[in-house]
C-alpha cells in the first residue's frame, strides 16, 4: 500500500499540477470559456489511462504461466525505464514547465477548440501513461490483493487536495524539494520492481540463474511478518533473493541514485557568456 502511495502521490500531483497550471492560465487571462475543452482532454487523458491499465490486467489474464512471466517482467522493465525517464525530466524541466504548457496553449487555443482538447489530453495523458503501467506492475509485485489499489487510490486523493490547496494559495509547498525526496523514493521503489521484473523473466526461463540465491533471509524477515510485508510493499523486497536480482538492483540504484542526486549545472545567460568571451 505504501509503495503504490506514493506512486500515486508522485504521479498525481504532477497531472494535477498540470491541469491547475492551464486552468490558472485561463482564469487569469479571462478565457473560462476554454475551461470546458480542458477538463475534456483531461477526461479523454484519464479514460485512456483507467483502459490501458485493464487492458493489460485482461491481457496477462489470457496467458499461460509461462508467458504471463514473460509478459509481466517485460512491463516491469518497461515501465522502470518510463518511471526513471520521468524522474529526470521533472528534475529538468520543473522550473519551466509552466511557461511551456502555458505557451502550449495559447497555441492550441489559436488553432481552435479541437487543439484546446487535444492539448490538454496530451499534457495529462503522458502522465496518466506512465502512471497506469507503473502501478500495473508495481501492484502485480505485491500480489492479488486490493491494498495496492486502495494505497494508489489515497495517493492520487491526497494529490488531487494538495493541487487544489496549492491552486487556492492555502497551501505552499517547495516543489523542487518535494520533487527531489520522491524522487529519491521512486529510486529504490523502482528498483524493487526491476528486480521482480527480472524474477518474472527467470521464472519464464528468459534469464538464467533462477536457483543461485544471493542471500536466503527469510528466517531472519518472514515473508508474513510486519516488517516483511512492509518491506515488500514499499521497496519489493524478497527475503529470497537471486544473485541477477540483486546485481540489477545494485547497479540501477547505485547508477541512478548517483546521477539523480548530482548536482544540476546552472546554466549561464546568453548575455553573461558573450560578455565573458
């Protein structure tokens, strides 16, 4: 439940972010009537989202044990690439990305209604992507039960508050920083599930090395324990660990983690650099 909390956190507050930022704009610049072809790309993004996740729910269900293996770990990989993608993109582009979806706009409404719809389907619906096939994963990793849909579900609620509170000027939250920590989380929640991706793709025979364990803790952390259980739900933690498996989940947090975590090159003004030269 933690884990897909937080993933529903991190993924919510941006699409919510994304729609406060063209309603804002809008408001301010006395175009409400816009408003109506905003929420339909919104609503367009999330249907598209909620079908792609039970389409690859139907679509798992319809293999055989052997393919649903190789299907489930495929995802898994894919969508930690999608995930990790994100995590510097934000980190990139957080400080500009209102200017660019405002310009986008002013576009689209130039352009008609159609493009208004389109727009902001497109601005919402990358995130509702990379969210539907994060939490597919991730909750196919924790098992048949509703605890990954309820924490998900309570992480996009608490998103869709804190956007609004945010939208209002109640609430003022450091986005850089708050961005930084859950990216730093989403590392390790990410890495979890690459490694049970790999887990799936050695039991369908794709990857060797099924029965070299790296380590065999599971007297020590009981896979029903507490502990266990939060340790498997927030980071997909297995007491019985392969030896792929923990070289995958070294090597991608210790990559990622360590280029997430190095410091950003401030960029110099063009003025400044030609007053330099």
């Amino acid at each position: 439940m933690l884990g897909n909390f937080l993933i529903g956190l991190r993924e919510g507050l941006e699409a919510s972010l994304v729609v406060s930022i063209l309603i804002a704009f809008l408001v301010r610049t006395d175009r409400r009537s816009a408003l109506p072809k905003v929420w339909i790309g919104v609503a367009v993004a999330v249907a598209i989202s909620v079908g792609v996740t039970f389409a690859l729910a139907l679509t798992q269900q319809a293999l055989t044990f052997t393919a649903q293996e190789t299907f489930g770990g495929s995802l898994s990989i894919i969508a930690v690439g999608f995930v990790t993608w994100m995590i510097f993109w934000m980190r990139r582009t957080a400080r500009s990305i209102s200017g660019e979806l405002r310009g986008r706009l002013e576009d689209a409404i130039r352009m008609g209604s159609a493009a208004v719809v389109l727009m902001a389907a497109l601005a919402v619906g990358r995130e509702g992507l990379e969210t539907a096939l994060f939490f597919f994963t991730a909750a196919q990793a924790a098992g048949q039960t509703t605890e990954p849909l309820v924490g998900f579900l309570l992480g996009i609620a608490v998103a869709v508050l804190l956007a609004y509170f945010i939208y209002r000027g109640a609430v003022k939250i450091n986005m850089g920083r708050f961005f930084s920590v859950t990216g730093v989380l989403l590392v390790f929640v990410a890495a979890g599930i690459l490694a049970y991706g790999v887990h799936d793709l050695q039991e369908a025979s794709v990857l060797p090395g099924l029965n070299a364990l790296a380590f065999d803790v599971s007297a020590a952390v009981p896979p029903d324990s507490w502990y266990g259980v939060l340790l498997k739900g927030v980071f997909n933690f297995s007491p019985q660990t392969t030896s792929v498996q923990a070289a995958v989940w070294v090597v991608y947090v210790a990559v990622v983690l360590g280029l997430f975590l190095r410091p950003q090159r401030a960029v110099r003004p063009a003025a400044s650099v030609a007053a330099a030269s």
